[in-house]
C-alpha cells in the first residue's frame, strides 16, 4: 500500500500542481415576486452542469489530481443582477465564469477586465465576438449570425450570385444583425444583393395579411433568387405570394431560407401546413418544390443525454422537480442544456494543456489563444469548431420539400444538404448534396437570364434593320411614283393643247394655176403658248374650198 501511494505522489509531482478549480454559473433559474412573464430558461438546462462536472471529476481531473465545482449565481433574467452577480463571484475567487444567460456584454467587459475566461452557452450577443474588446468571452452557443456562411455556400453552390434579400425587422425579433452579417458575408463571396427589403409583422398562413404580396410585386422583374430571413411560418407567406403570381410554374425562380431556430426533425410536415394548423396545405406542397432552408442541425442522440440532464436537476444543489414524473415522462429539455454540457467540457480541457504548458489556467487571455481554432464533440452529437474569435461554428444542414416516409401524410422538410467545414475556418464551408432536388424545369435556375431580367443584355437590332428596309422600300416607291407621276403631268399638259384651226388663221394663195380644186394648202397656226411672232407650219394637205 505504501509504494503505490508513494507512486501516486510521484506522478502528481511530475505532471505538476494539483488544483481545485471553481466555476461561476450565472443562471436564470427563477422569478422575482410579481414578475410573471420571465420563462426561467435555467430550468431545463442547469442539471447540463452538474452532469459535466461529475463526468470531469471521475475521468480527465482525478486522473491528474484535479478537481472542478461550482457556484450558483441566480441573476433572475435581468440584466443588472447579472452584472452585480458576475462582480459576487470574481470576489469569491472562482476560476471562470460559465454564461452568462440572455446578457453578456458588460459581463464579459468585466471578465476581460479580470483577466478571467467566460464562456457563454446561451447569450447570442455578436458584439463579444470583437476580441479587441472582449479578449477572454468565449461561447459554446454559436451566434446566429455563423448561419451566414452556411447561406452564401448554397448560392455558391448553385452560382446564385445576385439575390433578393428580404428579412424582418419585427420589434420583438432579432434579425437585424443577423442580416448585417449575411450582408457581409454576400459582399465578400462575390454574391449581389440587387434588393433589399423588410416587413414588421408575422404572417399567420390563411389568417393575416401577407405583407410579402407587395415585397415580390416590387422585385420580381428584377430577379430570379431570393434569400428570407425570419421565422419558418414567414417563409411561407414569400412562397404563397410567389406561387399566386405563378412564378414558380416554369422553373425560373427558387426560395432560399434561413431559419436561425432549431429545426424539428420529430415534425418535418409542420413547415408546410402554417403555424395554426396540423393539416397538409396542397397549395403550400406544391409551391414549396421551389424552397430551400439552412436551419440548426438537429441534434443526434439527445432523448438519452435529455434523460441524464432530468436526473441531475432533480439533485442539489437545483432541485427542480420533474411535474411529468408521475406520467413516466420527462420534462422537455432545451437545446442550450447541450451547449452548457459543452462549455464545462471545453474549459476542462483547455485547462490540463495549460497545465501541462506551464500557463496559468487563470489566465483568460492565454485560455481564449487554446481556443481558437480548436474542435471539440458536442453533446449535440456532432463535431463543432472554434472559429478565430473563440465562437463555436454553427452546425447546419439544408433541407427541402420531400415525401413523408408514409405517404398518406404527404409532404414535409427533410435534410437534403450538409455542409463540410474547410481547415481556414475564415471561408465558406462546402455544401454536399444528399438527395436529387426535384428541379421543376430539370436544372436549377439562373440568377440572372443570359439577355438579362428584362432583356437589355441582348440587342438583336431588329428594329434597325427593319427600319432599313422599310425606308428602302419607301424610297424605291418614292422614285417610281415620282416617274409615274412625271409622266402623267407630261401626258396631261398635252391633252391640253385643243387642237383647233381658227378660219382666220387660214392663208389661202391665188396662183394662175389655181382652180376649184386646190392642190396645196399651207396652214399656220398661233399656238397659244408660243410667241406672238412665231408661226409653225404643222402639215400640208389637200382640200376643198367650198
């Protein structure tokens, strides 16, 4: 027994210090009094925590000597508790702080400000990403705004380049960053944003006014691509007002849609029946052939990983009852339950190459450089990368309009593209196909026509010729009509010289030879146009005197 423990200590001596290391988990667990609209997110998340430490400590941390808890900190959803919280914790001397929840911008201000490393896994503030100002934020939940490169690889894909981009700007929504960074994103992969427009209200399929109607009678002349941003069920008021000016019937104009919510794999049928319905919308079926949406991949394995998060919520130091226990059923566990998982997992790591680096795992500053580029497994199922601003790159996949496994049940949205990070984290990922896009004219369409939208890049110059032609033909008409016409005036001047003999004008010359018949006559005449002086003789003949 001796020489092993002598052993132990040796080891622990060689691999360096033992520590203890304490987290700060700033949470919105609960309710102030009279406050009754806060939905306390911490709820079905914290138990992520719990689970992750316990994990750490029976595997990577006892292996080294190390060991990891936590302190709760309640910030009630409000911001300024929170700010408070993270100053309660930093005096109580923790090693990082986990979150914060639905704000972090002065929290991570205070954290670059004692040098201490914070990582989110639920605020989706883009701001944190500038390093210049937040050298030790970190975040394992990645910001909306990483859907954008995901976007510009499908119109890459298909060489979209000029696109429609609609998005909304609802009071209550946060896409106006969102369609910044998409903005961004276009300029610098060489796509074209050639109109931009926005709507304020949500679209109830067969309920409200669709504000897109006018949006597309706006645009459509003038492009063939458009790109929305908004909630799934605004996506279908683009489709219906395209469909109901037939635009999709030839095959000449596609929908590309960015979805930042998690998409529901449990329910794919529920994007083409309208957000107040179960039912199959034919017209929505048929028109959605022409649609595309980038959406959150959805997470593989987490009915099992949900299970566990339930059972450490029920434990201390949360203690949160499960209400659908005496059903057999669990309580529904959030997405960001995996993204807490995450950030426990990640910061363990970072710290033990710190260690074995000879850093101070304290360090904020030096813990964000282990960060960057770096890649982990997430309790999402899938890998997630770092990307250079310590962000987790968003995992998304393309899905489109294909039949129901049962086919009573008709259409739905399914997955029918992934995309495949690059190693310079800095470009576009590539999008990989795994199903045939039932393209409505055989091949996907252009984003612009070869003679442009309305036909300028392609001057025939008929109009000239045939006005050539056509004045050619006058001309030639013009001469011979001239001709005719020469010759008609000539022959009509003639006609009106009266060919009349006056008896005056009439010379009769007597000769010893004449007699009653004479034999010569000369007659002159004074043409009416010719000079009073001149005679001309026009004929000589034989007559009668009487």
């Amino acid at each position: 027994m001796f020489w092993p423990t002598v052993l132990a200590l040796l080891q622990l001596a060689a691999d360096g210090r033992t520590d203890e290391f304490v987290l700060g988990y700033l949470t919105g667990s609960r309710r102030r009094p009279g406050d009754i609209g806060y939905s306390k997110p911490g709820r079905t998340i914290s138990g992520a925590i719990s689970l992750a430490v316990e994990e750490i400590n029976a595997g990577l941390f006892k292996e080294k000597g190390h060991s990891l808890s936590f302190l709760v900190a309640e910030t009630y959803g409000e911001e300024s508790t929170s700010i408070l919280e993270t100053a309660e914790l930093w005096k109580k001397n923790i090693s990082a702080f986990i979150g914060p929840q639905e704000t972090c911008l002065h929290e991570a201000r205070m954290a670059a400000a004692f040098n201490l490393p914070m990582i989110s896994y639920y605020c989706m503030d883009s701001d944190t990403s500038d390093k210049t100002l937040f050298p030790t934020f970190a975040r394992t939940r990645p910001p909306d705004t990483q859907i954008s490169k995901s976007v510009a690889a499908v119109l890459k894909a298909f060489n979209w380049t000029q696109v429609t981009f609609f998005y909304s700007n609802a009071i209550d929504t946060h896409f106006g960053k969102i369609a910044s960074t998409i903005s961004e994103v276009f300029s610098k992969s060489g796509i074209e944003i050639t109109a931009k427009k926005t709507w304020n209200t949500h679209y109830l399929h067969g309920y409200t006014a669709n504000p897109f109607v006018k949006l597309v009678a706006d645009t459509y002349q003038d492009t063939r691509i458009y790109v929305v941003l908004g909630n799934y069920y605004d996506h279908t008021g683009l489709i219906v007002a395209m469909d109901e000016m037939d635009l999709f019937k030839n095959g000449e104009y596609f929908v590309v849609g960015v979805d930042v919510e998690q998409y529901d794999a449990e329910n794919p049928g529920k994007y083409l029946t309208g957000m107040l319905s179960n039912k199959p919308d034919p017209i929505l079926e048929k028109a959605f052939r022409s649609f595309f949406s980038v959406v959150p991949t959805p997470p593989r394995g987490f009915k099992n990983f949900s299970v566990k998060v339930n059972e450490y919520m029920e434990k201390p130091p949360f203690q949160f009852p499960n209400p659908l226990v005496q059903l057999g059923g669990v309580k529904q566990i959030s997405v960001e339950a995996a993204y807490l998982y995450d950030a426990v997992h990640l910061y363990a790591r970072c710290v033990l190459e710190m260690i074995e680096c000879g850093d101070d795992p304290r360090n904020g500053s030096a813990m964000m450089a282990k960060f960057k580029g770096s890649h982990y497994k997430s309790a999402l199922g899938y890998e997630v990368y770092m990307d250079e601003n310590g962000d987790a790159e968003g995992n998304y996949t393309l899905v489109s309009r294909q039949r129901q496994s049962d086919a009573s049940e008709g259409y739905g949205l399914f997955p029918a593209g992934r995309f495949t990070k690059l190693r310079n984290l800095t470009k576009n990922p590539e999008l990989t196909l795994v199903v045939n896009v039932e393209w409505i004219s055989g091949k996907p369409p252009v984003a612009e026509p070869a003679c442009g939208y309305r036909g300028q890049k392609c001057i025939t110059h008929t109009a000239e010729i045939l006005s050539i032609v056509a004045g050619t033909l006058l001309l030639v008409l013009a001469v011979i009509s001239l001709v005719f016409y020469r010759n008609w005036k000539y022959e009509q001047e003639l006609d009106s010289l009266l060919w009349k003999v006056d008896y005056k004008d009439i010379e009769i010359n007597d000769t010893e030879n004449s007699s009653t018949s004479s034999k010569i006559s000369r007659v002159s005449i004074n043409g009416d146009n010719a000079a009073d002086d001149d005679r001309i003789v026009l004929w000589e003949t034989d007559f009668e005197i009487p």
